[in-house]
C-alpha cells in the first residue's frame, strides 16, 4: 500500500544488492520510515530504527548513503545535505556523537574499572609481581639466578682461594644462623672493580672485589651482605624480574613487535628497588645483625664512607663504581637515620683478623690498593 | 568570500536543474536552520553536484544498454582533525582500547571520501571486528611466542649459539606470518567494502601468498636486491587475481621487465647513499671505541659505565641514523615507487574496465615529507603541552600546603605521571594518523582514472552471504589489527 508523504521528495539512487545497476528514484520522509519511490514498482518503505549509513551524519553530511538491516545489500544514495541533516533528527542514532557514544562508553566504565582496581592494590600495598615471584618453584629461582651470575661474571674471574671462601661462608652462616626462615644462601666474589653488591634470585649474592676493597672493616662487609640477604629474603630479586619482564612484556606489545625477552643479566643490573624494599631489607639486615651479634653500625659507615669517595673524587679512579652502588642503593638520610636509631647490643666483629685478611686478598692482588 | 560560495550554489542549482532532473540540490525548510560551519558545507556540496552532474549520468550505449563508464573521485572528507584529537583522546582515557573504534570511523570516513561516479565507497567493518582480531593475534601468536622465546632464554641461556638458532627460526615464521598477514588484512578490507551494495573480496589462499612472500624475499639478498621487480611484480600479480568486485575477478597483465630501468637507477643510487652512510656510521663507531678504550684504560683497565648524557647521546645518535637512512630510502625510491605504481595500474583490469594512474615521484615525496611534518608536529604539540603540564604539577604536589604529599607518595605520584605521561607520548606520534591517511588516499585516487566501461547490470553480489551472519572467530581471523 502506498504511503501518503508530505513534505519534501529527493533524488537518489537505489542499488537492490543484486547486481552493481542502479536506478534513479524519489525518497521522502514518513513518521513511520524512510519511502522510496521507484518507477514501476511497488515503494519500499525503510523504518527508522533499522537504518544505518556508510558514514556517521555529521551536521557537515552532503550526502548520505543509507542500508537497511532487512534487506541486506540494498543501498540508496541520496546526495543532499538537508537530506542528511534530516535523516538525523528522524534516526538519532545514526549521528556521528551516537555513534561514537555507542563505542566508547563500555570501554570508559572498562578503564574506569581497571584505574580503580589499580588504585586499591596500590593502597593496599599489593604488588602481583611479588605475589607471582612467591609462587615461582624453586627450581625456576635457582636456574634465574645461575643465569643471572653466568651474565654477571661472564669475561670475570671468580675469586675463590680457598682461605678466603672459608671466610665468606663463616660470615654467611654466621649471619644466616639467626634467619627464622632458614634461608641460605650462595655467594660468589668477583674480581670486579665496581663497588656493588646484588642479590639474584634463587638466593645467590655476588660480591665485588670493589666493594671488599673501600669497606673499612668486616662490619661493613657484613653489612651490605645482610642487605643483600635481606632482599633476598623479601623476594626482591625475583619481584623485580617479574616485574621488568611484564613492563617489557607489555611494551613490545603496545608496540606491536614480538622480539625476545631475554637480557637477564642486564635487567638485574639495571634494577633499582623502591625505598620501601630497601627499608624492608634494612629491616631483615638489621634483625639479622641482632641475631649475630655483630655491629649494626657497619652498614651505616659503609655507606657514609662510599658518599665522602664520590663526593672526593672526580677522576675516573673507580668513582664510577661508587656511583653505581649509590644509585642501586640509594643512601638516603632517612636510611641512615633508621639505622642509627635501632637499640644497642653487644657486638663481636664480624670476622677474625685472620678471615678478614683472606677475604681482602681472595681475588689475587691484595685488595688494599 | 561566503557571499561567493552562495552565488556559486545559485549559479550551480540553476544550471543542474535543467540537466534531465538529475540530482539537483534539494533546498528545502532544513536548509533554514542550518548549523555553523555553513560555508564549508555550501563549498562541498558544490563539489559534489557538480561532480555529479558529469559522472553519475548513466551511459547507456545502443549495444550494452547495461554499460557504465566509470570515474572516480575524492572528496576531500571534512573533519579529520576533529576526529584525530577526539580518538586520541578518547585513546588515552580509554586505556588504547578505543584505537579499534577510532580507526574504524577513519575508515568510514575515508571509504566514503571515495566516489565511484559520485557514489561512495562503504567501509562495513566494525571495531569489534578489528579488537577481536587483535585479541586474537595478542592470545594466539604475540603471547605464546613471548613466552616460547622466555623459557628458551632460560633454558638455552641467551648469548648461546642454540638460542640463536632459535631465533633465526623466531624471526623467520615472523616473516612467513607478516606475508599472510598481509594477505588477510587485504581479504578484511575487501570483503568489508562496498559499492552499490556489492562487496569486493579476496579469494585465494593466504598460505600460498605469505610462502610466496617468504621465500621471493630470500632471493633479494642472493641477488643483492635486483629481484626485487620480479618480485613485487609476482606478489601483485597473486593478489590483484585473488581480488574481485562482486562476481566478478580483476586480472593482471603486467611483467617486470619495464621495471628494470628505474629499478636501475634507484639501485645505484641506493648503493652510494649506502655506501656513504656505513663510511659515516663506520667512522663514528671507530671514533666511538677509541674514545671508549681511553676511557677504559684511564680506568685501569676496568670497563666504565657511561654517564646518562653519554647513554642520551648514543640513543639519539642512533635514532637520528635511522631517520636519516628512512628518509633517504623515501626520497630516492619515489621514482620508482612512482613506475611501479602506474605500471601495476596499467595492467590492472576488471572486465571492460582499465586502470590508469598518474601518481609521480614529486607528487609522492610531497605527501610523504609533509605527511611526516604534520605528524612530527602533532606529536611536539603533545609533548610540550604534556610535558609542560605534568613539569607543572609536579611542585604543586611536592607542596605540603597545595597536596600534602609525604617524600614516599610524592615518589609514587611522580613515577605514576611519568607512566602516564610516557603513555601519552607514545600514542602522540599517531594522534594525527587520520589527517595523514585520507591526505596519502586522497592523493592515491585524484591520480586514478578509469578508461572503458563496466557491464554493470553483469556484476552480481555472489553467493557470499551478505548478512552479517557468521561472523565468528573464523571471519575475525581476517586479522587487521597488525
């Protein structure tokens, strides 16, 4: 039947989706849809709500080219621009701010979700990289952290006469005794001119010949190595690497490339831990300390001592080095201060005079300079 | 000037009413309230009628009454910078996950920009479709493959001579994928374009073109890059016959042996710029090291770690050298890019109809260098703008008085900006993509003519089915999102 239309009539062209002709014919706007009026044949009448258009309507549309859900194919092309703007007060939701509404609100609430997720794991101190090293098997840590040493003293001699080993393990079981969770651990010297220590994952510790060399007394060895021990214990390690291969991980993806994730070594040695890791594993340094009698003090001179070097020396004599052990550890006022602050206890030296001169001269050249 | 653009449309309405009823400019109770921008609209709608007025007329001969010439146009779609700040801002606050919607409506915009006797191409993807296909390829390829390489690294070890078998391997099913990738994304784009309701399409099998594009590309370094015309001539040829209008198929007659003379010239003069950019980047290096071992044994011998200014220095150095050798690679290919593309025209046919193109080298390094300058701008505006934003909210959250931020959470703020600011950046370099993609097309086809005509009434749509039914994993494997 056909349908009575007021108002103005516009030229367009209909394609019926069957063959690539098209016919010239008449279209006009009905409350109930859009009428086409073709030559010959009956009118077809297009509701509203199951239009769509190539293009959104924009108040800037010169045309309009417009298909109808039920009859798949079917395209009428009318170029008007005061077709087009009326089109869009008949079919709102063809309009360019629907359209774009439509695709964008789920997505908006989606990201709201995730920022808000995001806040509260951050206030609640969750980290899910920490819960994932947690969940990592043992045997993961330790082939991560044989890795991570191989990368480290690949093209260095590993220090290891066998006085000044001894030492080493005297001073790491002394301080590893008094560890409620039994963590032991492996430490490897290397002859390195760097001032620095790291904890890997699998609770391994290197040690450079650096460090051994500016450290005024055993105390302060024994020091950093409760430090380090202390991350280890805490996971840091483990935490860090979890971490940078989810950011790298992440990159390459938001990038869209899919290289490899493989430069541990590298990765470990850029790790730098936030000050609350560094706090938590002062916290286990100085527990560890407690428990070994030995000088919490060390830790702190250590660090004064290695801040008077940088601040002293600008030529190239190993400042680097120093450097490096500053910006991986950073010895914040607030550090040392918490340090000092803890309670006083009897203390013996860390290492007899003996086992400290081994471990002075375990990499060979005495390590006085 | 507006009082210019009305007497225009007067003169235009006057003389199009009287050409056989066809289309003239409906004006009508609408045209009363119209919005801002009125000018713009008048010029465009001009455009089109009178656009129109030559090639929407049928041509109906006395022996093919079905028969149309054909002419293709662009015109030039209005408000793609609108629409680049709105996706790129929708991008951000969105996560990136509105990049399918965004470019889903550059798309359409685009498709539609493009007329075919003052009939516009239709783009009927929808960003769901692009965002499943990526989710798809994230899960299915880019993931496994991280992990894969992960637990290889841990395994092997990196640096072993095993892990870089394994990555030789990676990176050539890397390449063997990009030739099916780029299969794929045609057949996407196709089979989601319309005119006159008629979908185009790809039939063939991807396997078949992305084994052609793997192995062709072994031969470049064989043949020190001289089968490259050979080459690009097969991989057009396989995919132009994959290509269909409807029912009906294009086909391809070009060889590539008109090729070889720009070819020659672009290799030569490729070779020098070659030369003389590894002499440049072999006397830095050189001055490099040298540098470095003075630094070393000043050292005592001991390595030294750069400082952050040396690190900056070397990361820009490097980065500067790849921008120059793309720009050199852009400027001296456009003469042959430029053959290349009017020959694959020339001998690219659908039925009655042939293809000419008059793209040339000035023409395309104009859009390619201004391209780069419209995006390298953009991407600056954002970055002063950002960076000076987050440069002022730093102090102000430092400030007890202003956010009472302790040291600790002062940290996290700043960290937690920079994140986001980073985030920013790296989105900022695409943020004007639109405006550049409808420019380069734009090009594209005001350089496309069509000689001959098409037997339109033959053209039927197929037994595709045409409804949106069926568009499951297998469809969204038509993978776009690369």
């Amino acid at each position: 039947m056909p349908y009575d239309t007021e108002g103005p009539r516009f030229d367009g062209r209909f394609s019926d989706g069957q063959t690539a002709a098209a016919h010239n014919v008449r279209v006009a706007f009905h409350e109930r849809g859009l009428v086409i009026l073709r030559d010959g044949e009956e009118q077809l009448i297009w509701p509203y709500g199951a239009l769509a258009t190539a293009e959104p309507l924009s108040t800037h549309a010169v045309d309009a080219l417009v298909s109808y859900r039920y009859q798949p194919g079917a395209s009428l092309f009318v170029p008007s621009g005061g077709f087009a703007r009326r089109l869009a007060e008949l079919a709102p939701h063809l309009t360019t701010s629907a359209a774009r509404r439509r695709a964008a609100t789920p997505w908006l609430w989606a990201a709201a979700g995730v920022v808000v997720i995001g806040i509260a794991i951050s206030a609640m101190q969750l980290s899910p990289a920490r819960t994932i090293a947690s969940m990592m098997p043992d045997n993961v840590r330790n082939a991560l952290g044989e890795r991570t040493i191989r990368a480290m003293t690949e093209g260095r001699k590993v220090c290891e006469t066998p006085a000044g080993l001894r030492a080493v393990d005297t001073l790491s079981h002394r301080l590893t005794g008094a560890v409620p969770t039994g963590n032991r651990f492996q430490i490897t010297v290397v002859d390195w001119g760097l001032v620095n220590a790291f904890a890997t994952p699998g609770n391994r510790i290197v040690l450079t010949r650096g460090l051994i060399a500016k450290a005024g007394g055993p105390d302060e060895v024994a020091g950093v190595l409760a430090h380090e021990m202390g991350h280890g214990i805490e996971l840091h390690p483990e935490t860090g690497i979890v971490r940078s291969i989810g950011l790298a991980a992440a990159v390459e993806l938001m990038l869209g490339g899919g290289g490899t994730v493989g430069n541990l070594g590298a990765m470990l040695l850029q790790l730098s831990y936030s000050r609350q890791a560094e706090r938590e594993a002062d916290e286990r340094a100085l527990d560890m300390l407690r428990g070994a009698g030995i000088s919490a003090n060390g830790i702190a001179d250590f660090f004064r001592r290695i801040e008077g070097l940088s601040a002293g020396s600008n030529e190239g004599d190993g400042g680097g080095g120093v450097t490096g052990m500053l910006s991986t550890h950073p010895a914040t006022a607030d550090r040392l201060r918490r340090i000092a602050a803890a309670p006083r206890y009897p203390s013996t030296p860390a290492l007899s005079p003996a086992d400290w001169q081994a471990m002075k001269t375990m990499c060979g050249t005495p390590a006085g300079e | 000037m507006a009082r210019r653009a009305m007497d225009q449309i007067a003169r235009l309405r006057a003389t199009s009413s009287g050409s056989a009823g066809q289309l003239q400019l409906p004006c009508l109770p609408a045209e009363a309230a119209r919005p801002r921008h009125a000018l713009v609209t008048l010029q465009r709608e001009a455009r089109v009628t009178a656009m129109d007025r030559f090639h929407s007329v049928p041509i109906t001969t006395g022996a093919n009454p079905g028969r149309e010439a054909l002419a293709i146009s662009w015109l030039k779609p209005f408000g793609m910078l609108g629409l680049s700040l709105y996706n790129f801002v929708m991008r951000i606050l969105t996560l990136g996950i509105y990049h399918f919607w965004g470019k889903t409506e550059v798309r359409r915009r685009v498709w539609s920009a493009i007329r075919v006797n003052g009939e516009p191409l239709e783009y009927t993807g929808t960003g769901r479709e692009l965002f499943l296909g990526f989710l798809l390829i994230l899960w299915g390829v880019l993931v496994p493959v991280m992990l894969l390489s992960l637990g290889m690294a841990l395994l092997l070890g990196p640096g072993t001579t095993a892990f870089g078998a394994f990555q030789v391997l990676l990176y050539a099913g890397f390449m063997l994928l990009t030739g099916i990738a780029i299969h794929r994304a045609q057949r996407f784009r196709l089979s989601r374009t319309r005119w006159r309701g008629i979908r185009a399409g790809l039939d063939g099998s991807s396997w078949t073109y992305g084994w052609t594009y793997f192995w062709t590309l072994l031969t470049l370094p064989l043949t020190l890059g001289w089968s490259a015309p050979w080459r690009s001539t097969k991989l057009q040829r396989l995919m132009t016959r994959d290509m269909r209008f409807g029912t009906q198929h294009f086909t391809f007659s070009a060889s590539s042996k008109p090729l070889y003379k720009p070819f020659a010239l672009y290799w030569v003069a490729m070779a020098a710029a070659a030369i003389g950019f590894l002499a440049i980047v072999a006397g830095s290096g050189a001055a490099y090291s040298t540098l470095m071992q003075a630094k070393i044994d000043e050292n005592g011998g001991n390595p030294v770690d750069l400082d952050t200014a040396e690190i900056a220095g070397l990361v820009l150095t490097i980065y500067l050298a790849l921008f120059v050798g793309g720009l050199l690679y852009v400027v001296l290919s456009a003469w042959y890019r430029a053959a290349t593309m009017r020959h694959f025209a020339r001998h690219t046919h659908l039925e009655g109809a042939g293809f000419e193109s008059t793209v040339s080298a000035r023409g395309l390094l104009w859009i390619a260098l201004t391209n780069y300058a419209i995006l390298i701008f953009g991407a600056t505006l954002v970055t002063l703008v950002a960076g000076g934003a987050a440069y002022a909210a730093l102090p102000l959250l430092a400030d007890p008085a202003m956010a009472g931020l302790d040291e600790e959470n002062f940290g996290r703020a700043a960290s937690a900006i920079s994140v986001i600011l980073g985030f920013v950046l790296v989105l900022s370099l695409g943020m004007l993509l639109p405006i550049t993609q409808a420019r380069s097309t734009g090009y594209l086809i005001r350089n496309l003519s069509v000689i001959g005509s098409l037997d339109m009434a033959s053209i039927a749509a197929g037994a595709e089915p045409t409804s949106k039914r069926g568009e499951g994993l297998a469809q969204a494997f038509d993978i776009d999102a690369l």
